[in-house]
C-alpha cells in the first residue's frame, strides 16, 4: 500500500504560487478556513481556482485527480476515485484537474506521468499513487489518508447541498446489460470476468467502441497489476528481443502515462523482428492505439510509423 505520510513532498512540490490566487468565491472563504458547504464533493480545479481548494483543505482531506482526455488509464481510475469520495459523504473533496488546461497546476505537481492523485492536508501536498490502481486499493489508501488527516487535525465535514440540491439532475442512461456486467465485474476487481463481459458485446457488435476502449483498458488492468516495475524492465533490458519481456514494460508505461515511450518500444520491437514473428506485436499496437483513440496525435504518430514499417 502506499505509504502516505505528510512528510513525503515536503520540499518537493511548492503550492505557494496557487494558495493566494483570486477566485469567484475566495473573498466568501473564512478567515478561519474553508467555507463549511459545497455545491459537491467533486469539483474542477483550475489554475485560478486552486487557491480557494488550498483553503478547503484546512476542513477536509482534498485528493488531486490530475487527468487528460487521451489518456486511458485516467478514465478508468477516476470513476473509481469520485465513487469512493461520494461514499464518503463529505469527509473527502476530490478536485479534478485536467493537465492540458491547467499547466501551472500539473507543473506544481510535477505531474511527469498520469493518472496521478495526490492529497492536500491543511495546504501541505502528500502522495496517494501514480498509474491505474484497483478499487480495493484506492479504498485502502483514502482509509489512510483520513487516518493521517485526523491525525494533522483536519477531521471535518463539507456541507454538500444548499442550491445545489434544488437543481434537476439528469439521468445518466442505463448501460447495456454486458457494459454493466463489465463495469459490475471491474469495481470488485474481477478483471477476467470483465474481459468475458466486453468480448461477449463484441461478438454481438463488433464496432462498440465503448466495448473496444473498455475492453483494452481492462485488459491493460489485468496485465499490469501482477508486474513488479523494476523485475519488468530488468528483464526487457537483459532480453530486448523477448517480446512478452517487452510487452510487460510498454504495459506499464502506458498505465502511467508514457504513451509515447510504450508506442516506441513496441515498434522497436517491431522492427527488429523476423518477418514471421511480428503478427503479435502489431496486434497489441493496435490494441494500445484503440485504448489511447485514433484522434490522439500520439497514435497517429505511431500508427504512421507502423505503416511504414509494413511497407
């Protein structure tokens, strides 16, 4: 588990630049801390806003979700994070950030790879994890963060409610019966009966991207979740033409974010093979270009090189 300790970026992530930035609703903060109700426990951080975070994180623990619409991993982490921050019932506030809109932010962090979560305790910035991680995981980890928060006196309750709750929200439609089963299967770490769920809504309708991206993403889960990092690229560097050796390695950089660097290792790879032995390697290129999305400049980039490697 990660071990979570007020302590750890002490030094190595400065929040000073943020903590005094003017926002909407800054001059409606306490004096005393942060303001005791909230529209939701899940909000949006930008660079200008993240002042008014700082001073909620006097009340209550906040987790950082620093995130991008191309990365993959990311969308299937942060549904896990926001369900557990709502179980919590206002112990917690998760502040979303989206790293291409919000540079300063992800240069604060030091955001090098996502997804990447982080917590703020009374302004003072403390690790949870980096890379796509299991529920069961990120329950242990918010169970500790909690522990160290009453621990740093930061033990309150956000208010959730007030206009808020007046508004109509809208319905989210239901999913297919085989997404839900999948998704069902996901939440309580059942990766292989995930898989069976995406691959039955495939056979029925081959072109489900959602089906696609959801399949890709749960099989990226499975893979790298009984990796060690080091053993990995220790075992690719000793074998660089060991494709699994390979395969392990590029798994692990795409769950944390290094799209590129998991696309060039894999053609590479590619290209140095036997003509007869490179069937596999395309087949996971396409299957890590689908989990990215074909619009991603990364992936066109990629697959541009594919072809050129084919032909």
């Amino acid at each position: 588990m990660t071990d979570i300790s007020p302590a750890a970026l002490r030094g190595a992530v400065d929040l000073s630049a943020l903590r005094n930035r003017p926002s909407p609703t800054a001059s409606e903060s306490s004096s005393q801390g942060a303001p005791a109700g909230v529209a939701d426990v899940v909000v949006d951080a930008t660079d200008e806003t993240f002042g008014e975070i700082l001073e909620i994180s006097r009340t209550v623990p906040v987790v950082v979700d620093l995130w991008a619409e191309w990365c993959g991993p990311c969308k299937q982490l942060s549904p896990i994070i926001e369900k557990v921050t709502r179980e919590l019932g206002g112990r917690v506030l998760l502040a979303k950030v989206d790293v291409d809109a919000n540079p300063q932010l992800a240069q604060s962090f030091r955001a090098q790879s996502i997804p990447m979560v982080v917590a703020v305790i009374a302004g003072q910035p403390v690790p949870m994890f980096t890379g796509a991680v299991p529920e069961q995981q990120v329950r242990e980890v918010f169970a500790q963060l909690l522990q160290v928060a009453a621990q740093n006196g930061v033990s309150g309750t956000l208010d959730v409610g007030g206009a808020a709750e007046d508004e109509a929200t809208p319905e989210e439609p239901a999913l297919p019966p085989l997404h839900a089963e999948a998704f069902a299967a996901i939440e309580i770490g059942d990766y292989a009966a995930a898989i069976t769920a995406y691959e039955k809504a495939l056979a029925e309708n081959p072109r489900d991207e959602d089906a696609i991206a959801g399949l890709g993403q749960v099989r990226l889960l499975d893979r790298v979740q009984r990796l060690d990092l080091q053993e990995a690229r220790a075992a690719a560097a000793a074998a660089p033409h060991d494709v699994q050796a390979q395969f392990d390695v590029a798994d692990l950089d795409l769950a944390g974010g290094h799209v590129e660097d998991a696309f060039a290792r894999l053609l590479d790879l590619f290209s140095q093979l036997p003509a007869d032995e490179r069937t596999p390697v395309r087949e996971r290129l396409i299957e890590l270009f689908g989990l990215i999305g074909a619009a991603d400049p990364r992936v066109v980039s990629a697959r541009n090189r594919l072809s050129s490697l084919l032909f």
